[in-house]
C-alpha cells in the first residue's frame, strides 16, 4: 500500500481542523504576561502571551480592539478569551484573542491610570492652567441629568445662596456611550454662545462604570479647551475622575459645587453691615477731625478781629516805608554834596558868570564869536551878548589897538 505524501500546506490545514474540532480550544481564557506587544496602522494587535514556562502567540483583530477600554502594555498580566487555532500559512498555533482584562485590577482602572498619566504628561493638568471663579456670578450653566436628584440639590443650594444668579441647566445623559459626546456638545455649545460666568457639570455617585463618561478622554479635552470657569462635580468625596483633574475647581459633591460656585448671601448681607459700620466710624471720626480744627482756626484772631491783621500789616509798612526813606536819604546826601561842589566849580567857569560882571560877546550873525577887530568890516552885523540880554547892531567904524 503506497503511502501518502503530504504537502505542508495540507498539514497544516490538517492540524487547524483539528484543533477547530476541538471544543475545548473554541473558547479558552488564557491567563499571562503580555510581551513583544506591536500595534500595527491596520488596527490589528499582536503580542505574545508567556508564563514562566511557555509562551503563545496572540492575535487581536481590529474589530474586537476597539472595545478595549485600556491599552496593552508589555508586563500587563491579563486574561485573554478567545480560541486556539492554526494559521495555516506559517503553520502556527495561536490564540485569536476577541477579549482582553486585566488580571487582578479592572481593566477601567487601568484605563483611567493610563490616560490621567497621558493627559498629565500632555500638561492638562497643570495648575497654571486653571481659571479663577468668578466672585459675583450672574449665571450659572449646569450640565448634568435633567432627572437625577442632584441637579435638584444644585439648584436648590444656589437659590437659596445666591438668587441673584440666573441658573440655567443644559441637560445631557450622565451614563453610557452616548453620555461622553452630549457632555461635550454642551460644553462646547455654552462657550460658543456664553451662557454662563462658571459652568457645573458632573453628576451624582456610582460604580466606576456610572461615572465611567466623566474619566472618557473627549470630555477631558472639552473641560481644558473651555474658556469658562468649569467646576466637576462628580459622585461622592472618595469618587475622583478625570475631569476633577482637568477641571478648574474640583468640588467633592454636586451641592459643594453649588456651595462654591456662587458667594452665600447671609454672608454678604453680614458682610455688607461690616462694612456700613466701618464706613460710619470712618466718617464719624474725619468729622471730628474736622470740627476740631474748625474750633481751632475760629479761636484764632485773624478771624475773631480781621482788622487787626490789617492794621500789623500797615505798621510794619510805615515802618519799612520809613526806613527806606531814610536810607535813600543817606545814600543821595553824598551824591547831592558832590552835585553842588561841581555846580559851583562849574558856575565859576560859566560864560554867564563873566557877562554878570560886565563883559559882552560879539557875535557874527553865523553864531561864531568874534575874537579880534581885524575879524570885522564896518557895515557888519553883531549881536552883543551881555549878562541881562543882547543887542543887534551894525559896524560903523573899526578901530585897532
């Protein structure tokens, strides 16, 4: 009987159908650390599952990828479902992986541990961030469960602490897979419009996967982008998410997120009467103030006798006036002295002088002065200057000496 010879190919179909028919290898959970983990562009996840004495190779198609809610890391000790079987080009075994969790820890925590380390090293979490609340809001923008009990307690706490606020409430599923996109949608719809000073969001407690919308990334990224102060309120005080990391203000509850979003107004009024008191001390005090100086100035005697202020000021004015008259007086006294000697040297010397006793100046009818008698022809004309007058004449005759 001749033997059949087989090709690899139909061996390793062989071996697949085997395993195939396996019903035990159809749907396994394997437990393992995985290493030599690739993502490729396609979306397919390949890694290698080993404990300390063997190792399989793994495969995860796209498909069933995209329902991780962590990302897989080498050393990640997990759990793998899936069925064992061969790939027939390669002729190896390996497991076709549909589902993946941690071992030991839930795969949501390590979720939320793998993107509060991405989102913290991307810097959304950084305090330089962060935006004040404002002190005196006017409106308030909620985004939570329109039917939950705790947008009732928000509500309730701010009307009673601040009622001037206007409150407005932009309802949005807090839980499930549509929750994630309508958070977003209304924080992006209360910046695109303003409808608010400080915006609330967040929700009441529950298990991790209840609160599971406020640690998706989306809603992450829309909480830092807002320009609005947001505060998150999520849960109870143990229960942290995401958004309290991103967000501007954490509040441990729903209504602490009403206590601290708005001022309370019995504090305000108390406030307010502090400082009216202040203020009239205040007052009270610079009109003291006032009062003592007006009594002050109304003693002193420029106002309680004007006139004698003036009557000082003329004093003092006869004085300094008397003073400088005689001062001027000893200053010209010199100068007049010295005025009179030169008058007097000058009378001496004057022309005048001579004609007073008995002299006469001939003059030319030119104006010149006659020096001599050789100067004149008979028939000129003079006038004769003397000491009380002149007199006009005419040569008859020159005679010389």
């Amino acid at each position: 009987m001749e033997r059949h010879i087989y090709s690899v190919s139909e061996v390793n179909q062989l071996i697949k159908s085997m395993l195939d028919g396996e019903p035990q290898l159809g749907e396994i959970f394997l437990r393992g650390e995985i290493s030599n983990y690739k993502l490729y562009p396609s979306g397919h996840h390949y890694f290698t599952l080993k404990d300390a004495e063997g190792a399989i190779r793994c495969v995860m198609f796209k498909g069933q990828a995209l329902r991780l809610r962590f990302r897989p890391e080498n050393g990640m000790k997990v759990i793998a479902f899936g069925r064992i079987t061969v790939f027939p080009r390669d002729g190896v075994y390996q497991l076709y992986c549909s589902d993946l969790t941690a071992d030991g820890v839930g795969d949501l925590h390590i979720a939320f541990e793998q993107l509060k380390e991405k989102l913290y090293q991307e810097g959304l979490f950084d305090s330089a961030h962060k935006k004040p609340l404002p002190k005196y809001p006017q409106r308030i923008a909620i985004i939570t469960s329109a039917a939950g009990a705790a947008v009732h307690d928000m509500i309730r706490i701010l009307r009673r602490r601040y009622p001037l606020a206007k409150v407005l409430l932009l309802p949005v599923r807090v839980q499930g897979p549509e929750a994630p996109p309508e958070i977003v949608g209304a924080i992006r719809y209360a910046n695109r419009y303003q409808v608010g000073d400080v915006i609330i969001t967040g929700r009441g407690g529950g298990s991790i996967e209840d609160l599971w919308a406020f640690n998706d990334e989306r809603v992450a990224r829309a909480i830092y982008g807002s320009e609005i102060p947001i505060i998150s309120a999520v849960g109870h005080e143990p229960d942290v998410t995401i958004a309290d990391f991103v967000a501007d203000i954490r509040a441990a509850t729903p209504s602490h997120a009403a206590e601290i979003a708005v001022p309370d107004q019995e504090e305000l009024r108390e406030r307010l009467l502090s400082l009216q008191g202040r203020m009239v001390q205040e007052e009270e005090r610079r009109l003291g103030l006032l009062r003592t100086r007006l009594t002050a100035l109304s003693e002193k005697r420029v106002l309680r006798d004007p006139m004698a202020f003036l009557q000082e000021k003329r004093m003092i004015l006869d004085y300094v006036q008397r003073a400088l008259a005689d001062r001027g007086g000893t200053i010209l006294s010199e100068p007049k002295r010295r005025l009179g000697a030169l008058s007097a040297a000058l009378d001496a010397m004057s022309p005048l002088a001579v004609l007073g006793r008995g002299y006469a100046i001939p003059q030319r009818e030119d104006g010149s002065v006659l020096r001599s008698a050789a100067d004149i022809s008979a028939g000129d004309k003079l006038t004769v200057t003397m000491g009380d007058g002149a007199i006009d004449c005419r040569v008859e005759e020159v005679r010389t000496l």
